[in-house]
C-alpha cells in the first residue's frame, strides 16, 4: 500500500501554495502568499504540523512564514531578517544564509535574531543543512569547495576541502553528507563525509557510466536520497542514480529536459521533477529513468516539497 503524503508547490506566479493530496491529485488547499516576496524553501519542522517558508523581500530583507497543515492557514513571524536565501532548521533554531554568504541564526521561539558568521573570505555559499548534532555549511572557492561543519554555537567542529566545486548538499539520518562535485574535465564527482571522518581533504568519488565505464560530465544541480541510493540531476537534463552500499552508478539516462530540482516520492519508485525555465513539474519514474508525465503550466513555479503521514504524526 502507497504511503498517504501532501505535495506543496509554489505557483510564484499566482502568488499561491498549492497543497495537493498525493495519491488522488485533488488540490486540498489553495492559500495566498505575499506578493511581494518570493518563497526561497519549504521546509517541514520536526512536529509534523508545522512547514516553514522563507521569503526574500526587496532590498535585502527577508522574511519567515509557518504554515499550519491541520488548517492551511499562514502566518508571518513577526520579525524581519536578511534575504533567506539558503534555510536550514533544527528543533526552534532557523539557521539561514544571505547572498552574501553571511550566516544567522533565528529562534522560532523568541524571535531573536543573531549574526552567526561573517563571511569575512568572501566565498559563495552554496547549500547548507542541518544534520544530527551540527549545522553543514557548503561553500565554493574558485575550482574547489569547503564543507564546514559547526556545532549549534557556531564554533567549527571540521573544515573539509573539497576536490571540485560544490553545487548541492544532501545529509541522510544517519548524519552523513554528500556532495556534488565537478572536476576540472567538467566530470560528475561525489564526496561522502561522515559526522568522525577525520580527513582534510576527502578524496571523491569519479562517477562513471555503469554501461561503457566512461566518465560522465555535466553540472550537477541536485540531490537526492532514500536509503539505498543517491539521486543526481545534471542542468544538461540527465539523471544518475549512484547506489548507497558499492558507491557506483548503477544508471544514468538523459530525461529529456532539464530540472532545477528533485523531490523523492515516499515509494521511492517515483520523484518529482521541477523545471524553473519550462514553468512545470514531471513525474519521474526512477526505475525507467524517464519523465512519465508533465503538468500542463506557463506558470513560474517555486520550491515543492513532499510531506508524508508519518511526519505529520
């Protein structure tokens, strides 16, 4: 039996959060954002009825928004912040980058607002997560990467150079990081960091196709995960499987048009697709390697997140 889950979307466009029921299709709520701000994430908190939604204003501000899943109302918190433009959250703390790298912490609790890290070296963040005991941070230097790891005071725990440049960030429950890499011969790469790994410089991995053992090239834009693979999806439109236990590609197939980014389905046969430029979603089927359906939309659609029965428990 499929498990029940919610798919969110933001329609940019219609200034709108769609919340539709995942196994019927029926739109179960239909609520107005701002139209003055632009939705950067959706991100579920930990009690299973809460989803947060930062939000980038003009001029550098920035905003929080929680939507309530028992009523699909929305509220704003009543504090301003910088422009969200990654979000991570653990327990009450929000932890958020602006564009300019610069790091913050915010308590959903008491509203209070704290400058965490300068980025005083002037490197671009690029991801940032929350894992079990330490907030991630991805950032890229010229032709290389660092992954800092800091606790929830701020004081790096780990600093990881990375052999590529960073494009995404993706940690699974059992605190380990993976990252997509681009090598200098434009080739796919992956570095997997544990919470003990104890090396400056993890070495990483080179993917190659699992038919011809050739190197595969593109610029990886996301990443997913379940619990036996990984899921990489290039700008150029491919999609790499990679699985979790020997640590190789076990397909790669071009889906024939590019994808922003990857949401999983709960039955890990199938994911959802977003296309910024064509304005639509596709329904991968994973297996198959290809785009099985396409929603019929111009519209400028934003962040979609999954959110099943048992994280609403």
């Amino acid at each position: 039996m499929d498990t029940c889950y919610q798919l969110l979307i933001v329609d940019t466009t219609a200034h709108t959060l769609l919340v539709v029921d995942g196994l019927t299709n029926a739109i179960l709520a239909e609520v107005t954002l701002p139209s003055a701000e632009a939705i950067t994430a959706i991100y579920p908190a930990c009690d299973g009825v809460k989803v947060f939604l930062p939000a980038a204003g003009n001029g550098g501000n920035g905003s929080v928004h929680i939507l309530n899943l028992s009523n699909y109302s929305l509220y704003r918190l009543p504090v301003a912040i910088s422009h969200p433009e990654y979000f991570a959250l653990k327990d009450t703390i929000a932890y958020f980058a602006d564009p300019a790298g610069n790091l913050y912490t915010l308590n959903t609790a008491t509203l209070a607002v704290t400058a965490w890290k300068t980025n005083v070296d002037n490197l671009a963040c690029v991801g940032l997560a929350a894992a079990q005991e330490n907030i991630l941070s991805l950032w890229e230097d010229s032709s290389n990467g660092l992954l800092s790891v800091m606790d929830t005071a701020g004081q790096i725990v780990h600093e990881y150079r990375l052999p590529g440049v960073p494009t995404a960030l993706a940690v699974d429950s059992s605190g380990l990081a993976y990252v997509s890499l681009v090598g200098k011969d434009n080739q796919l790469g992956l570095a997997v960091i544990g919470k003990e790994t104890e090396e400056i410089s993890p070495a990483a991995l080179k993917l190659t196709c699992p038919l011809c053992q050739g190197p595969l090239s593109g610029y990886p834009i996301d990443l997913a995960l379940n619990n036996n693979a990984i899921y990489m999806i290039t700008e150029e439109g491919s999609l790499t499987i990679i699985d979790k236990t020997a640590m190789q590609a076990t397909k790669h197939t071009t889906l024939g048009q590019s994808l922003d980014a990857i949401t999983l389905l709960p039955n890990d046969r199938q994911a959802i697709g977003l296309s910024v430029i064509k304005g639509n979603l596709a329904m991968v089927d994973l297996a198959a390697g290809r785009i099985t359906a396409l929603t019929a939309t111009s519209h400028y659609l934003g962040p979609v997140a999954v959110i099943t029965q048992h994280q609403r428990k």
